[in-house]
C-alpha cells in the first residue's frame, strides 16, 4: 500500500510541476516557447512534432498548441515506475526555473 501511495504522491508533484510550467508558457516569447519545447521533446525522447498535426506544426507555436505537446510528452511517462515520475518531475521543475529566471533577466534589461 505504500508504494501505491507514493506513486500517486510522485504523479501529483509531477502534475503541479506540469501546471507550473503551462502557466509560465502563457507569459514568455514564442520563440522561447519554440525553445522550451525543443527541450521538453529532447527530454522526453520524441519528437518536436508530438500531440500536432504536420499543419499546425507549420504553424506559430501558441500556448494551447504548446499544452498539446506538453500533455501528450507527460503521457509517455510509465505512470507505474516511480522513478521515471519523480525523473520527469525534476526535468519540468528545473525547466520551470530556468525559463523563470530568463524572464526575469529580460524584465530588467
């Protein structure tokens, strides 16, 4: 029972991390967001094209077209292997921060 219990508290974190990290795409750049989806894809191992189709690929990557990415990259996570959550969770909080920390920077120039 404690290792489901675990597991689940591992898919929380990693679904506030997620949240965190949909919120901040809705204030940063697109061409950051190009970025940081380039990344999460290198991260989760698929390819930058994931969730959208070849047209809204070809498309300015918007917010909700990010969070379709974002959301099928998450869903390649194994939700039974506790280490792979707690992995994924660590990449999207370190992620979160840095892009944070580049907004800041660009708010003061």
């Amino acid at each position: 029972m404690e290792g489901v219990l675990a597991i689940r508290e591992a898919r929380r974190s990693m679904g506030q991390a997620k949240r965190r990290l949909l919120d901040l795409s809705r204030q940063i750049f697109p061409i950051r967001l190009i970025s940081l989806r380039n990344l999460l894809a290198a991260h989760f191992d698929v390819e930058n094209s994931i969730g959208l189709t070849a047209q809204q690929f070809d498309a300015p990557l918007t917010p909700g077209l990010f969070e379709t990415q974002l959301l099928a990259m998450v869903n390649t996570v194994d939700r039974n292997d506790i280490m792979a959550i707690r992995r994924a969770k660590r990449f999207l909080q370190t992620t979160e921060t840095s892009h944070l920390i580049c907004v800041a920077e660009f708010e003061q120039i």
